[in-house]
C-alpha cells in the first residue's frame, strides 16, 4: 500500500469515529414542562388540582410568565390542600434565581398558611421536593415525595439548594 492510501484509509477511520461519537450529542432530548408533568401525576396521587395560567403565576409565585420559556404549574384547586406540582423552564441564570425566589416565597406562604391551621398540609410543604433538571426547576408538594423523587433522580435532577 501506498503512503496516500494509507494516510486516506486513516482519514476515512478518523472521520467515521468522530461521527459516531458525536452523532446524537446535538439531539439530546429536552425535558418539556408538559410531558414531565403529566408523568408525575401518572406516579402518585395528587388532591384535586388546577392548573394555572400565565395571568395568575405572579399571585403566586411572584414572577411573571415573561421569566420562563414554558411552565406547567399546577396546585391545589380547593386551597385546603398544599398539593402543587410546578415545573419551569428557565431562560437563564439570571430568571433562574428570579424563580427560585419566587418559589421560595409560595413555599414561605404556603407554611404560614398551614401552620396554625392543618398540621398534615403543612409537613407536607416542609417535605416538599425542589429539583432542577437541565434548565427545568420542579416543584412537587404530594403525600409520597419518595416515589417522585426516585423517578426524577433516575432522570438526572439534581436538588436545588
């Protein structure tokens, strides 16, 4: 064999190897808001809820829809129940700590709430769930947050401190 021969035959090699290793690395699925809670609610049972629209997340939550690329955010539709799931979508860093902040205050809100009124609501906020998966921040506040937890620790989340 040639030295051109060779030299292409390494190329070609090269070449196949580095599209094999890095095929897929740009088509790396997203977490959507949606589908992530849908498949929560499938987990584990949840009281009655409501699902909120852009227009009320600032009563809540403290930031508007404008701070994330998408949200499902649902919570309890009665208010005698700390039942919520949320999932946010940030845009960056900056409207991640805005987010968490105002997650931090509906969880504040929620326990003065409950505190004095129903001991049950209230652990189940002291015991809520708050993870981050890629650029998703989830808020779960159910009866078995274990089982949450174990699916979305088995899909990479990680808790938010």
């Amino acid at each position: 064999m040639t030295y051109t021969k060779i030299k292409s035959i390494v190329a070609l090699v090269l070449v196949t190897i580095v599209l094999l290793t890095t095929s897929g690395c740009g088509d790396a699925k997203k977490v959507n808001t949606t589908d992530l809670s849908e498949e929560i609610l499938t987990l584990t049972t949840f009281s009655e809820l409501k699902e909120l629209s852009g227009a009320s997340l600032p009563s809540y939550f403290r930031f508007s829809d404008g701070s994330v690329k998408r949200f499902n955010v649902r919570i309890s539709a009665t208010g005698e129940s700390a039942d919520t799931l949320a999932c946010f979508e940030v845009k960056d860093k900056e409207q991640r700590t805005t987010a968490i902040k105002g997650i931090s205050q509906y969880l504040s809100d929620l326990s003065t709430f409950f505190k004095p009124t129903m001991e049950s609501e209230y652990q189940k906020v002291e015991n809520r769930l708050l993870v981050e998966l890629d650029d998703v921040i989830v808020l779960v506040i159910c009866n078995d947050i274990e089982t949450v937890w174990n699916y979305l620790a088995s899909l990479g989340a990680k808790e938010v401190i």
